[in-house]
C-alpha cells in the first residue's frame, strides 16, 4: 500500500507564465483564494514541516520560489527552501539529496515538463523521491508541468487545434510516481480534450486526468483520487475503447475512436484508478 500523497494541479495558481506577464500581485491573491495549497498544506503534520519548492521546469525559477515562499507563508507555513536545481549535476548534489530526505513535502512548478523528466530521470533523487512517497507519509504536489510529469506517459508537446491528427501529441515517459495515467494541464482553458483523447487512444489501458485551472486532484494509495478546486477534472477510460484507427493511419491524418469513457468531476467527487469507478459523493479531500 504506498503511504504518500499525490497532488497534481491543472495550473493558473502556479505565476510561471503570469510572472513573465508581469501580472505578480492580482496571482498571488489568486493563489490563495482557490486554496490549493491549503489542500496541500492541511496533510502537513505541523507549521514546522519542511516543504521544499522545485522550480527545475520554470524558466524564471527564482521569482517562481519568490511567491511560493509568500502564499505558503499567509498560511503559516515558512520552513520553506528553494531546490534549485537547473541540470543533471544540481539533480545529483549531496545537499540536494539530503534536503530531500529532511522535507516533508515537494511542490514542483510549472513550466517545461520534459526538463523535469530529463534532469531527473534515472537520478537517485528521483528513486529516493519514489521510495519515500511509497513508503512514507511523504507528499508530492506539483502544477501545471508539474503535475503532468507525475504521470507514468507524459504529454510533452501537442498543438490543441491540432490534436485530432495522428502524431501532433508528442508523449515521452513521466517520472513514474502514476504509472498507468496520463495527465494534462489547463485542460479547459486551452481546449485540451482531443490532446488527451490522443494519448488515451494511443494507450488504451491507461486512464486520462484532465486537469482544469485553479483544479487539482488528491490521489492516496496511489489509486483513490477526489477532485478539489473551483474548476472541472475530466477523466478519460480507454479500457472500452472499441474501434481505434490510430496504428493503421499516416501522420497528419485525423483520429479516429469509438468507446472512450468520459467523467467530469467537480471538487469533492472521487474515482478510482484500479476499479474505474466513479463516485460522485460527498468526499472530503482531507
């Protein structure tokens, strides 16, 4: 039974794209009337627990730590540190891996999720990060890029004007922490279903997380999921899938699949990752 908690977020709360906009303020009080990170920060023991911010996909890392360290402190939360890691050799520092072993939790940001799978995969940081949410009450956040690199196929790349055409959807391998899902960001905001529809068709046995802005899921057990947020979780089931003509298309002509299983979640239903089962009862996320 893996001990950890899991807590991908669909974006917008992460200021990545917003700091570079120059949009810091209307953000950070944005941040905290969606409560987002109280849903992160309520699984933390006390105050005193050690949450460690990973900025490694964010190209402006150290504003992006800047308002973390601001929204987790109005929560009364400030044993916060910045792991700042840009590269393989910041992945596999000393001091690095001993912050990890001492915090509580990692919140990875948003940004370019194939940094994060590049940097860190194969790394020990990334073992020692996988045995301690499997073996401890460990928890793991991240938005945006940072919740679609916890998948086991990650989305790396995928035009959404486009995604109806066979090899528009680029999907490499996640860090593993949910093997068997796919998950995508900003999904309503940027019309994301057929990006995810693809990567579904291209892996029916996996189960789509779409997740909507200011949105996020709570997944403990590495299986039992409840949405939380002020947006739409979209689950997409490929197990049914019935007709797929993916495999026998060329590249640029258009999808076509027939029995996907669609769910829309709002805050408080659950699903189950093993079972597929839907519940829309009052869950509490907590």
């Amino acid at each position: 039974m893996i001990q950890g908690i899991l807590i991908p977020v669909g974006g917008a709360e992460d200021k990545g794209t917003d700091l570079e906009a120059g949009i810091i303020e209307r953000n950070r009080l944005n941040f905290m009337e969606m409560g987002i990170l109280k849903n992160i920060t309520k699984f933390l023991t006390d105050k005193a627990s050690r949450i460690e911010v990973v900025t490694t996909a964010s190209s402006i890392p150290d504003e992006v730590a800047d308002n973390y360290f601001h929204a987790f402190k109005v929560l009364g939360f400030e044993n916060v540190g910045h792991l700042r890691i840009r590269d393989r050799n910041d992945a596999i520092m000393q001091d690095n891996i001993i912050r990890l072993k001492q915090c509580q939790c990692l919140m990875f940001s948003g940004g370019n999720q194939l940094r994060l799978s590049s940097i860190f995969g194969g790394t020990d940081f990334l073992d020692i990060t996988l045995q301690r949410y499997q073996e401890e009450n460990f928890i793991i956040a991240g938005t945006s890029a940072g919740a679609m690199a916890m998948s086991g196929t990650m989305i790396y790349e995928g035009n959404a004007g486009r995604a109806h055409l066979k090899g528009e959807v680029k999907l490499t391998t996640g860090l593993g922490f949910l093997p068997g899902v796919i998950i995508d960001s900003h999904f309503d905001k940027r019309g994301r279903f057929s990006r995810l529809a693809q990567a579904v068709a291209a892996n029916p046995g996996a189960v789509g997380i779409g997740l909507g802005e200011d949105t996020g899921v709570v997944v403990r057990h590495g299986s039992d999921l409840v949405a939380i947020g002020s947006g739409a979780v979209t689950i997409v089931d490929g197990r049914n899938i019935r007709h797929n003509n993916i495999a026998d298309i060329d590249e640029k002509q258009p999808i076509s699949v027939e029995g996907l299983i669609v769910h829309i979640m709002e805050a408080g239903n659950a699903y189950n990752l093993k079972t597929r089962v839907f519940d829309e009862g009052n869950v509490v996320a907590g």
